[in-house]
C-alpha cells in the first residue's frame, strides 16, 4: 500500500519544465514544415514531423493539465514560487500550437475555441504575473525566465492565421486586432526589460547553478517578436513603418541565438536538471522566425536573393543544431521523469553513468 502511494504521489512530481519541451518540440516540427513553404534557393518537405511533435505536445500538455486537476496543491506550491511561476505560460503557449496546427487542418471551430481561451487565460496570468514580481521583488530572481509570461503570449500571433474566419470577417477582423494588441503588449515588455536583464547577465556573477540555464531564453522573446511581427502585420503595414522593426529584432535574434549556444558549452558540463528545457523554445522559435526573415528579404527585396539565401542557410543550420539540443533536452526529462514515476520510491541503485547524468 506504501509502494503505491508513493507511486502515486511520484507520478504527479513530473516537472514542469515538460511543458516547455512540448512547446520547443512542436515549434520545431514547425519549423521543419516551412522549408518547403518558399522558393529562396532551397527548400524540401518534412510535413511529416508535425504530426509526431504536436502528439507530443498534446500528450505532455494532458499529463501537465491531469496532474493540476488531481494535485491542485502543486499548482498553488508552483504559483508563489518566485521562479518556477515564469513557466507555467508554457502551458498556453503550447496550446496556441497545437491550436495552429488543428486550424490548418480544417478544425476551424477547434482551434478559435484553444486560441482564445488561451488569449484570455494568458492575459489573466500576465497581470497576476506582474502584480505578484512587482510585491516580492528581489534582483537575485530577475533572471530570463522573466521574458516567458509577458513575451509568450505573442506565440499567439504567430498562431493566428485564419483564426475566426469560420465565423464572420468582421469577428476575424477582430481576432487579428487581439493578435496585434498581443504583440504590442510583448514588445512593450521586452523594450522595458531587456536593459535590466542584459545588465543582469553581463555584470552580475553570483547566479545560482540552477538559474543559469534560464539564459537560454535570451534568445526568445526578439526571435518571437519577430516572427509575431511577420505573422500578425501585412506587407503594407510593415513597411509603413519602414521596416525599423524588423532591423532591430533581427539581428538581436541572431546575436542572442548564437550567446545561447556559446553558453551550452557552460551549462552542459553540469549535471542535467529539467530546467535545460529552457533551450527549447528559443532556439525553435529562432528556426521560425530566419525562414520568415528570408521569405520576406526576396518578397520584398529581390535584389538581397543572395542575403536571403544566406539567412536562410543559418536558418537551415540553426534548425539542424537545434533539432539536436531539443532531442537531446527531451530524451534527458523522459529519463528523469521516468526515474522519479517508477524507480525513485523504490530506492533502486543506479549504477550507469548516462543514466545518472539525467536522474
């Protein structure tokens, strides 16, 4: 009886960095879909790969979500921690894509029910977010994973398309007005942040083993501005504004993709934790947004053919080494979760050094 309610209560500790490994996965196998989507020197078809990275996400998000229902404890325990809070977003944020992938094929209905609620429940979180850092505030918690609540919903922006059109133009209409609040507010966010956040990281030495990892998320929030901005704005509104944005995100989502991955060769070296799911998502939304970027470089400017290649070479390369690190991330929490479900209670001695590295 002891043995099964350790079991139990064991199954439910799964981390909740799962959740942002479904959504580094299903972003990937986005990712891999574009290639094929533009004529800018190459291109190919890996259609195939959504199918089993948005199972994925689905499967974690019901385990996340079942585990919140039967243990609504650990969500309460989770919500007042000043640094486990930041990735509970993670949740809405995958929905947003499976939402995305649904609503390409043909479940309209499906995917503005998942997108909206998502929306709204994101915006809630956003203000309970703020309200709580802004009451316990303390500089040695002002890490990246701060980006995640108030940037990530602009994962709903690059998920918008064709959100509400089963409906009526005029809802639609609005449903892209929300998409472009949504994105406004992210950047809003990220202009008031980032300063803070860089001086953080470059002057400060005293970050805990367990939140340096949170700086792979550096790499997000201008990789998703901008594909938020590519996804969300037309052609005609981008270049009312003369492209400025787009000059400033751009190559702040190169700079911080390339620090993120210079930055592995630290964090690698120690001990795997769950949180190395923070490299997910910001090197799958960086695959996203250079495709995008070298789409609209020859759309838009058929002369830069040769710079659009180029990106879109780096976004070939990035979206291979990516690929790799978000296998690698994935295999490392299935081995940890695994352990701390069925082996942890049993006291079990582990004697293999790969096994160890990840438990």
């Amino acid at each position: 009886m002891k043995t099964l309610k350790n079991f139990y209560w064991n199954a439910f500790q799964r981390p909740l960095a799962l959740s942002g490994a479904a959504l580094g996965t299903a972003t990937m196998g986005n990712a891999w879909g574009m290639f094929k989507q533009t004529t800018t020197g190459f291109s190919f078809s890996c259609d195939w790969l959504k199918y089993l990275t948005i199972s994925f996400a689905i499967l974690i998000v019901g385990l996340i979500l079942v585990r919140y229902i039967f243990t609504p404890k650990i969500l309460g325990k989770e919500l007042q921690d000043p640094t486990l809070n930041n990735f509970i977003p993670t949740i809405f944020m995958t929905c947003f894509v499976i939402s995305g992938f649904l609503g390409d094929h043909g479940l309209r209905m499906v995917q503005l029910i998942i997108w909206l609620v998502g929306v709204i429940c994101h915006l809630i979180y956003i203000g309970f977010f703020v309200v709580f850092q802004i009451y316990h505030f303390k500089w040695e918690n002002y890490i990246a994973s701060w980006f995640v609540p108030p940037i990530g919903i602009v994962v709903a922006c690059v998920m918008s398309k064709n959100v509400g059109v089963n409906i009526s133009v005029n809802f639609a209409e609005g449903m892209h007005q929300l998409s472009q609040f949504c994105w406004y507010l992210g950047l809003a966010f990220y202009i008031i942040m980032l300063p803070l956040m860089i001086y953080k990281y470059s002057f400060t030495s005293h970050l805990e083993h367990q939140k340096i990892a949170a700086y792979g998320i550096m790499a997000a929030p201008p990789n998703l501005l901008l594909a938020g901005y590519f996804s969300t704005f037309s052609t005609q509104e981008i270049a009312d504004k003369h492209n400025l944005i787009i000059y400033f995100l751009a190559p702040l989502g190169i700079f911080f993709t390339c620090c993120v991955y210079i930055s592995m060769f630290k964090t690698f070296r120690t001990k795997f934790m769950p949180l190395f799911a923070c490299y997910t998502f910001p090197l799958a939304i960086g695959m996203v947004a250079m495709v995008k970027f070298s789409t609209w470089l020859i759309t838009n400017f058929p002369s830069l053919f040769d710079l659009a290649v180029i990106i879109k070479t780096y976004a070939l390369v990035t979206t291979i080494m990516g690929t790799l690190v978000i296998l690698f991330v994935d295999s490392g929490l299935i081995i940890y979760s695994i352990y701390h479900v069925y082996y942890k209670h049993s006291n079990k001695i582990i004697n293999s050094k790969f096994i160890k590295y990840f438990i």
